[in-house]
C-alpha cells in the first residue's frame, strides 16, 4: 500500500492534518502528531489542553459516526516551490481505547515525540486509520 | 465572524489545508495556498503540475457535489508545543470561473505569493469559502 518513498516521506514529517466529516459530510481538519507502522496511521488524544472531555472532541464523534478519514502530510518551501509535496492517506478510522495494538501505538508515537513521554497517555484513545488508498503529488 | 486575532493568525501563515468530503462523507485534505478577504478565504486552481485538467481535480469535484469545507492554517513547534496554535474555518465553498471577485481573489494571492504572478491565473478557477465558523485552539 504504502511505498518505500511513501513511508519515508511520512517518517521525516512531524506533523500532518486528520480530516474527518460528521454524518451530514461537513469536514474538520487539525493537525496532528502521528506515526506510522506497516498500513496504519496512529494520532493519540494527549494531555494538551482540551475545551471539554476527549470523548468530546469533534474528531473523535465524527469517526464515531462516520469512519472515513484523510490524512495528508506535506513539504512547503515557500522559496522554491520546486519542492513542495504531498503524501495523503485515505482509509477507515478506529478508536482503540486499550489493549496491545493502543499501547504499542503510544510507545511508538512516544518514541517519535519527546513531549508525549511526560504524558500520561494511557487514558487516552488511540486513533488508527487502516490506509486504503495512499496519493501523493511532487517532490515525494 | 473571524475577529482580529483569527485574521492576524491566518495572514501569517503561508500554507493552509483544505478539507472536502465527497458525497459518501468520504474526506480529502490537500495543503493549499490562499489568502483572506473580510470573512471569504480563497483559495486558486494554478499552473502547478497536475495529473489531470483542473475541472478534474478531486478538491473540485468533491465541493461541486458537497459544498461543506473546512481550512485550517496552524503553527507547529517541535521545540515547543506551548506555541503550538490553530484557527479552523467551516462554510460552504463556491467555484468562481470568471468575473470582478475572481479577479480581485487572483490579484490578492498574487500579492501575497510571488510565485503565482508569473502564472496565467485567469483561466483557472477560484474556490471562495464563505465561512460560517470559527474555531481556534491554542496560541492563537
């Protein structure tokens, strides 16, 4: 699914945006912190400051109602457009909330991101987009 | 509708991303360049390279059938995750081929990108958000 090219792009990018739509089809978008293991993408709910409860977080219920998600990642340069690219993975979004697959996500977006370490994430969800079309554009 | 602080946040960044969904709910998110003008953003189609004639351009396609969207512009700080900050706008999309707004939308992100004055913009079509909602987060 993903290629070698691909998952390389992905891995050198530390933030990337999750676009989600309720069940009406009005999209959100927000970046996010991510990582990527064999054809899934993992974001965690962390310890940031949150308006209300994470179960209450509008990515969160738009999965819950409609599980089609996009996520992109993207190169900009502003002074050489020569570069920009893009890599946006489409696919189904599952909310894990314990068990082995959401632990080994947190260690590994641990692993990518320094501040999450002090965190304690393990009352947090996990979101996990099962890839189903992957589509870049430019210098990927 | 966007008040002071959302529109100084956005006129900073230079890449925003643009969330469409089509008419299954199915999101799509691309990064984008674009530019504000009172509570519109826009955004043009341009002479960047694409697979296909730009009337075939999902981001078109999706808004033609689901005129729902969401853009998002964000600051990240991998050092820093107190300066971490995001302004979200939700509306209805329009495609504007022609006429007084599609020129002073293309005249406006040519002030702003250089990249794009050396480009025929005329023939290209401007996406222009008419926004509904503001959402912020952060450091904003």
């Amino acid at each position: 699914m993903l290629n070698d090219d691909h998952r390389r792009f992905l891995e050198d990018r530390r933030v990337a945006h999750l676009a989600t739509a309720d069940a009406t089809g009005a999209p959100h978008v927000v970046p996010v912190c991510f990582a990527v293991r064999e054809n899934d993408v993992y974001i965690t709910i962390d310890d940031k400051p949150k308006r209300g409860p994470a179960t209450a977080l509008k990515r969160l219920r738009n999965i819950a109602r409609n599980p089609a998600v996009a996520l992109v990642a993207d190169h900009y340069d502003d002074a050489d457009w020569t570069r920009l690219g893009w890599v946006m993975v489409r696919g189904k979004a599952e909310i894990i909330d314990e068990g082995p697959e959401h632990r080994r996500a947190q260690e590994l977006l641990k692993s990518r991101y320094a501040q999450l370490r002090a965190m304690d994430l393990a009352r947090h969800p996990v979101i996990a987009i099962r890839i189903e079309r992957v589509s870049s554009w430019g210098a990927v």
